[in-house]
C-alpha cells in the first residue's frame, strides 16, 4: 500500500469531521476496482467492526465489502459471518449501510455470490420480527438487483421475485417490485 492511502485510511478514523468524510468517500473509490493492498488492512478492518465508534464499524464494513474483489486467498469466506454481524448493528444506520454495501461481496466470485444470497435469503425469510424488516426487506432485494445489474445472473432476478410473492401485505408487495421495474 502507498503512503497515500495509508494517510487516506488515518484521516478516514482521526480526521475531522471532512476530512474523514473525503478519506472515506476516496477509499471507497479507489477500492471499486481491484487493489493488491488489501490484506495490508484486512485484519484491521476485521478489528473494526467491533470497534466502539458506529462509524468506525460501519466504515470497517463498507470498506471490507468493497475489498472482497480484492481478495484472492477468500478470506471473505470465513470472515463474512463477522462482516454480516454488522448489518445487525445496534445502531440502525450503522446496520442499514453496512446490508447496503454487502452484494459487492457477491461479485467477488461465484462462491461469495452463493455465499451473500443465501445470508439474504435467510434474513429476507426470517427476519420479520426485527424492528424496520421492511426496510431491511427492501435493502436486501436492491442488493440483489444491484447484483444482477452486475451479474446478469437471471437466478438472482428469479429468486427477488420469489421472495416478493412471499410478502402478504400488497403495499410492500407492490414498493419491492418497483425494484426489479
């Protein structure tokens, strides 16, 4: 890793409010596509997703998620459970930004993608007694959009559709198809 994003990846913790705010925003970017420093961060990003700072858990997140394509041992396959734990967090906007950055796991390879809809799946099934569900039901079927936009994996389309003729309540029904409109 240069010195650059080493700097980007201080400011993105000590930063004031901007500047972390721009490292942050700089990160993300450079990470969209493949970098080869990724294990150079990995484990500290691991650490921080239990960090006390919300912001540190969900930056941690957000950064883990993107570097998955980054990641040619797959470490991601054992440390998901870890990264999921996160789209769980006590503080919901915590949670929320980490579920919306998980399908960029998915596009590491078949195994992660596999990997990432079968944890959505679960949770779009099972999670109906967590407080804002829908709203969780809603982020998990743009992660699969997201996904197949990338993919074009007609499996994903399938199963999103699958899921949605699940919801009873015609309001949702109806806002999760606009979706896959």
């Amino acid at each position: 890793m240069d010195d650059q994003m080493q700097v980007e990846f201080e400011k993105s913790k000590t930063g004031d409010k901007d500047e972390r705010y721009e490292a942050y925003q700089h990160i993300l970017k450079v990470t969209e596509q493949k970098v080869d420093w990724a294990y150079d961060v990995w484990d500290q990003l691991l650490n921080d997703l239990t960090h006390k700072d919300n912001h540190q858990r969900s930056r941690a997140a957000q950064y883990l998620a993107n570097l998955a394509k980054s990641d040619p041992d797959m470490r991601i396959m054992e440390d998901f459970p870890k990264l999921w734990e996160v789209t769980k967090d006590g503080k919901f906007v915590t949670a929320r930004h980490s579920l919306q950055s998980i399908w960029k796991v998915g596009i590491a390879g078949t195994p992660q993608k596999d990997m990432v809809m079968e944890y959505m799946i679960e949770r779009f099934k099972d999670g109906t007694e967590e407080k804002n569900y829908t709203l969780i039901r809603n982020d998990i079927l743009q992660n699969m959009r997201n996904l197949y936009d990338h993919l074009n994996d007609e499996s994903i389309k399938q199963t999103a559709l699958d899921l949605i003729d699940t919801v009873d309540d015609k309001k949702y029904s109806k806002k999760y198809m606009n979706i896959w409109k």
